[in-house]
C-alpha cells in the first residue's frame, strides 16, 4: 500500500470512530423509545454513511494540504518576526476567521436584542484575544489547566453580573465557534 492508500484508511476509521457511536445511539431510540419509519431510517442510514465518507476524504485533505502550509508559515512567522507582530497576527487571523464563519453569522440572526454586527465582532475579538493567549501559552510553557482554571473563573464569575437572557447566547457563541 501506498501513502495515500495508508492515510485514507486512516481517516476512514478516524470518521467510523467519530460516527458510529452516534449511529448507535439514533438506531437505539429508533427501535426503542422513538420508533421511526422504515423509509426515513433507510435515509438516515444512507445520510450517515454519506457523512462518514465525506468527513474522511475532508480531513485527508486538511491533512494533506492545509496542516502543511500551516506548519511552514507559522514556522516562518515565528522565526523571522517579532512577538507583537506574530501576537497580532494571531489577533486578526482568529478574528477574520470568525467574522466569515456562517454559523455564527446564523446564530447572530437569531438573537434580535443584540445587533448582529455586535454579536459578530465581540465574538470574533473573543476568539482573536484566546489565540493570542494559546501562543503565549505555547511560547512560555504555561499549564494548560491552570489557564483553563483561570479563565473559566472568570467567565463563571462574570455571569453573576450579567442578563439571564445573555448568558445562552454567550455560551452557544462560544460553541459555534469551535
């Protein structure tokens, strides 16, 4: 075998290890709790195995091609310039990026109280601000765990002082995301 041969099988039980067990769980309710339709379980059936074969030949290609550009422009970006420019770049990657991603862009149509536009920016600079602190973390070889304790107990304490109605839509922001 081949390479290619080697890497695509890889991927296939990577997406087999992703789906089936939620496979699993749709036929376990559909044949206990929630019957279904013979025709819509043949569907659902079909769909996921459509799933499964388009989550493998996606991550061969992200593997293949993006993680290889990725890992050389980072490699360059982080020898030939300085900390505040890489710091930036991180910012305005991570904020461009989520800016452009459709589900946030969906989620931000769904909540009339806040503008879209305010929704949208506050969390693509969310995201840019945790880059940032995902390199320096990496650069400085801070414990993962201890930012997580920190920053968890900032976000924990800051739902003290905000809106009940906010507080869904901070957390499914913070899920669409990633």
């Amino acid at each position: 075998m081949n390479f290619y041969q080697i890497k695509l099988i890889e991927k296939r039980n990577e997406a087999l290890k992703a789906v089936i067990p939620i496979i699993g769980i749709v036929l376990l309710l559909s044949f206990t709790i929630a019957p279904v339709p013979p025709g819509i379980l043949l569907l659902f059936l079909f769909a996921a195995l459509l799933l499964i074969i388009g989550m493998m030949f996606f991550t061969l290609g992200a593997e293949l091609s993006m993680v290889p550009m990725g890992e050389r422009a980072g490699t360059k970006m982080a020898k030939s310039m300085r900390l505040e420019v890489v710091l930036f770049l991180c910012f305005l990657l991570g904020f461009i990026i989520t800016i452009s991603e459709p589900d946030l862009q969906v989620l931000a149509e769904q909540v009339p109280s806040i503008p879209n536009r305010i929704l949208i920016i506050a969390v693509a600079s969310g995201v840019g601000f945790f880059l940032i602190t995902a390199m320096l973390r990496m650069l400085f070889s801070i414990r993962l765990s201890a930012l997580l304790i920190l920053f968890y107990g900032i976000v924990f304490i800051l739902t003290l002082f905000v809106p009940k109605d906010f507080l869904a839509v901070a957390f499914d922001s913070g899920g669409v995301t990633t």
